[in-house]
C-alpha cells in the first residue's frame, strides 16, 4: 500500500503536470492532422474523379486510384512520424524517467540504449542469431544488492523465397529481454522455457519434449502447477533443481499467470535471463488518445 500511496503522490504531483503540458501539443497535432486529412479526402475523391472522367479509360481507373492514394498518404506518415518522434521523445524523458527514478533513484534510464545483442545470445533461450535485433528503453541498475538490466527487444531472421528471390522477415523474440545477477553459485545451464507442448499434446507432448534436441535433458519436477506452464530442461539434474526451489517456481508461476504472455527463462554464468513476450511498445505515449491517465 504504501509503494501505490508513494506513486500516488508521483503521478498527482509531479507527471500530471508534465503530461499536462504536452497535451495541448498532442491535441493541437490531433486537431490538425484529422482537418488536413479531411480536406485532402475531399481533394483526392475530386481529383480522382476528374482525372478518370477525362483522360482515363475504364480498365486503368484501379492503378489511378491507388497510385493517386499512395501520393496522399505520404504526407500524412511524414507528419505523424515527424510529431511521433519529438513527442515521444519528451515524454521519455520528463514521464518515463520520472517513473524510474521513483523506483529507485540507482537506476539509470536510455530511451535510445539497448540490451546487448552479445549477452542475448549468451542467455540462449533462442537458438537462431538474429539477422536483425532492435532494443530500446534501456534500464540498468542495483536494487539492493542485485544488478540488473532490461530493454524492449525485437530479434528477427530473415528468409528468401520464390524464384524472386523475395526477401522476407519473421520474429525470433519480441518483448522485455532482463538480466540480473542470481543470488546462487552454479556451474551448469537450465533452461525454463515456455510448455506449449504437454498443454495442447498430453503424453505425445511430454515425449516429444524429452526428445528436445536443441536442450539439455528434460528435467522433472514435483510442481505440477509450475510445469503447466514451463518445460525445464537443464546439464546437471541435482542443480537445477538447487536452482529452481520450491518458492522461485511458485514466484515463477505467479508472475506468468499475472502476465498471460510467455516467459522464457535462463540460468548462465552466475546470471538469470527473462525473455518476456510483449507485442507492444510499453514506454511510448499515445498520439491520438489522452495520456492523462493513471493507469495507462
């Protein structure tokens, strides 16, 4: 109680007045942007019109509309993204950084920083290098004695196909990629991944996890409301289950029923790894939409 009383106070006496500001910049962008595009709609429908009914014949009336389209939006993404930029970026700073520092004045904030792409493959919970990784909103720190660190991650591969040769991306991770150091000594590697397997297969399930060869040996354990939603797989049995004790699985599950998206977990070099699914910005304000919301 007393933490929410403490942001309480935060948000009343020292965001709502920052917010504040900006959003007589959200709703002046907002106002004109809607006026700009309702005048451009009537423009484009006229000119449309004019053009077909003139100098073009019946068949070619698709690619005039959606050439014609296409030059009437590219404004429009030019303005949002130009405003979206320099909003966001002081809303980082005078909001967001205000947040972190409530929490604890050690951590340190970098809107532009990210998570090392070295220490995400350390942490192997995804097998594939990424052909392309993104982090952001990067946050470091000590609370207590432990150190930790966390940005948004986006990690993707990229394929060719076809006799084009067409290049396509597809998504490894995307989410809060977090690091911190683990209050115990070990050796080996455990992994805690996501049980998408037993779930949706049963017994098929927990054979084809056995069969995992891309992971160490399976490990069971006598939990089974974690083991409904992870998978442990693990070098050394008797220290995975050293690491893995009775109260950090029921933390564990806790939290993954709390977040209702996927958690990966790792346990490296004297550090633990969480890859939590995210498929949203969660640092960025809202455009067209009040920000002026507790909340949010």
């Amino acid at each position: 109680m007393e933490s929410q009383k403490s942001f309480d106070d935060l948000y009343q006496h020292e965001l709502i007045p920052e917010i504040e500001k900006q959003e007589g910049e959200r709703k002046a962008f907002k106002k004109k942007f809607f006026t700009y595009l309702i005048i451009s709609f009537i423009a484009f429908i006229s000119i449309y019109f004019f053009l077909v009914n003139t100098f073009f014949a019946a068949e070619t009336t698709t690619p005039v509309f959606w050439i014609l389209f296409i030059i009437f939006l590219i404004p429009f993404f030019v303005m949002y993204n130009s405003f979206r930029k320099k909003f966001t970026a002081t809303y980082k700073n005078d909001v967001i950084k205000k947040i972190i520092h409530h929490i604890s004045s050690d951590l340190e904030y970098n809107a532009k920083g990210g998570f090392p792409k070295n220490q995400y493959m350390t942490s192997e919970l995804f097998k594939r290098k990424p052909d392309r990784y993104k982090a952001e909103d990067y946050i470091e720190g000590k609370i207590g004695e432990t150190y930790f660190r966390f940005s948004e991650v986006h990690s993707e591969y990229k394929t060719r196909s076809g006799k084009d040769n067409k290049e396509s991306w597809h998504t490894i991770f995307r989410g809060i990629f977090f690091e911190a150091d683990f209050n115990k000594e070990f050796k080996t590697k455990t992994f805690v991944m996501p049980d998408y397997l037993e779930r949706s297969l049963g017994f098929i399930g927990k054979k084809l996890q056995s069969m995992n060869f891309s992971r160490p040996d399976l490990i069971k354990l006598e939990d089974p409301e974690f083991e409904k939603y992870f998978a442990v797989y693990g070098e050394d049995q008797v220290e995975a289950r050293y690491i893995l004790s009775t109260s950090l699985m029921k933390r564990l599950t806790e939290f993954r029923e709390k977040r209702k998206h996927p958690v990966a977990i790792s346990f490296v070099n004297n550090s633990i790894f969480v890859a939590i699914t995210e498929h949203k910005n969660l640092f960025e304000p809202r455009i067209f939409r009040t920000n002026l919301n507790k909340k949010f």
